[in-house]
C-alpha cells in the first residue's frame, strides 16, 4: 500500500491560549516522531490547515500558523480547508491519487471535529486509515473532558470498516510505513 501521513490542524491557536488542546505538546511531540519515520522512508507527509473568514483562524494570521514545536520539511504537502472535512472542496483528493496514495495515516487536532470528519470521509472514499491513537487532541466540551472524546473516539473510529476500506486505531510507536 502507498501511505500518505496527514497531519491535520495543529496551529498555533490551537496549541496555545484558551483554545489549547489538552496536551497539545505531548501530542506535537508525537506526530514530530510520526512524521520523521515517514520522511525517513519517503512517504509523503500533508499539512492541512483550516481557515475562517473571522475568527482565532484567519488566514494568515499569527494563529492560523503552524503551532511552534511541529517539524516540518521543504517537500512536505499542505492543503487549506475551511470545513472540518480536509477532503470537501479541497485538492487532497486529487494530490493523494497523483501520488497513487490509498492508505491514509491520520492525526492532529481536534478530535471531534476535523480528525473525525477526515477519518470518516476517508473511509466512505475507499482509503484505508490508521488513526494515530495518541496523536490526536480536543478541548473539555462541557459535557465530557478531553481525554473522555479521545478515547471515545478511539474506540468508535476502530470500529470502523467496509468491504473496501477500513479504519484502524493503533498507538503511533506501533505504526509502520
């Protein structure tokens, strides 16, 4: 299979300040272990970075950037989005089946919005996923703490899969290239 890495949504914003994902920086640790593995074997790693006409995310903003700490490379990928589903009015669909892409390694920020969007959307297109089980985060929704949508999310995403596709859920020192 032809793996992609997609890192999805850790910006500045919500990496720090009040909108700072539980932690953030253990996770930014992790994906930067993540992603060095796959640079290190030539898989393609993907930048996604959601967008607002107003708000903590708008273009170009310092907030909108990258959230320091992330390691990135010159030939890293990166796609703009501006709903959580990085694949719907985006050219991430037709980059991955350029590259012949259909294994798809996911994490990022923020759970219950972007990674599950992606993940789910991901699935229903044919791609085979792996979500990095510890390389994802969310915010306390005021009915569940962050590590509660984690973990739910875990578990409901890895119960994913189809005739053509399917959704793994595995710890990102045990994900392989």
């Amino acid at each position: 299979m032809n793996s992609a890495l997609l890192i999805i949504d850790v910006q500045s914003a919500l990496c720090a300040g009040e909108e700072e994902c539980f932690e953030s920086q253990r996770v930014i640790r992790t994906i930067n272990d993540l992603s060095a593995k796959a640079r290190a074997v030539g898989v393609p790693v993907i930048l996604i970075q959601h967008e607002e006409l107003q708000g903590s995310l708008l273009y170009g903003s310092a907030a909108w950037q990258l959230a320091d700490g992330l390691l990135t490379a010159a030939d890293d990928l990166n796609v703009r989005k501006t709903t959580p589903d990085a694949f719907y009015q985006t050219d991430l669909q037709p980059l991955l089946q350029a590259r012949g892409i259909d294994r798809l390694v996911i994490c990022g920020l923020q759970t219950d919005y972007c990674v599950n969007a992606t993940v789910r959307q991901a699935h229903a297109l044919g791609y085979d996923v792996v979500l990095a089980a510890d390389a994802h985060s969310t915010v306390d929704n005021g009915s569940l703490a962050a590590e509660q949508i984690i973990a739910n999310h875990n578990n409901r995403l890895g119960r994913l899969s189809g005739a053509v596709s399917r959704v793994d859920v595995v710890p990102a020192g045990e994900i392989h290239f």
